[in-house]
C-alpha cells in the first residue's frame, strides 16, 4: 500500500493531482498522478526517502505554493500496525531535523 501525500489545505487534491509514496526494499518508489491520469515516476535508493525528489517536487512546485507536503492519515481500516509505522516515520523525520539543526 502506497502513502498518500498533500497539503494540508489539499492544494493537490483540488488541482486534480495525487502524490504516493511506496516504500519497497531497495528504495522508494514516489508516483505524481496528473489531472487528465498522466504519471510521473521516480524512484529513490534506500529506505528514508521521505524528501520528494526534484523531478517531481519541479512539477508541482506552483500548486502547493511554498506549502509543506505532509502524509495523509491512514485510512481506519487498515491495520493499527500501519497507523504505527506512520508515526515511527513521523518520528524519523523529526529526529532528523533536530540532528540536522533544521526547524
């Protein structure tokens, strides 16, 4: 199951545009779904590929207008297990930006 990224004001949802990310094994495989179905892929080695890359960060660059991309909720069907991993991601992400000095 892929994770599914917007806006918080889900600029790319009303432009018509999804944002996945899949982690596998060997990478990240991150998917921008167009508004007439058209997708751009890329992919990202290793496991902490939680940075949009530029290929597709380029294309949507103007519909979030300088918004942070976030991860959407996980859907209440799904195992808790899954809400887990979102939260230990989460945790990554800011651990990393304490280390890194970043805010």
């Amino acid at each position: 199951m892929g994770h599914e990224y917007d806006t918080p004001e889900r600029d790319l949802e009303r432009a018509g545009m999804a944002l996945t990310r899949q982690p596998s094994e060997a990478g990240i495989d991150w998917r921008l779904t167009l508004p007439h179905g058209e997708q751009v892929e890329a992919w990202e080695p290793g496991t902490a590929g939680l940075v949009v890359p530029p290929e597709i960060a380029g294309l949507i660059k103007s519909v979030m207008a300088g918004r942070k991309l976030v991860p959407d909720p996980p859907p209440r069907e799904l195992p808790a297990e899954y809400a887990r991993f979102e939260e230990l991601a989460r945790r990554l992400v800011s651990l990393r930006r304490a280390g890194s000095g970043a805010a």
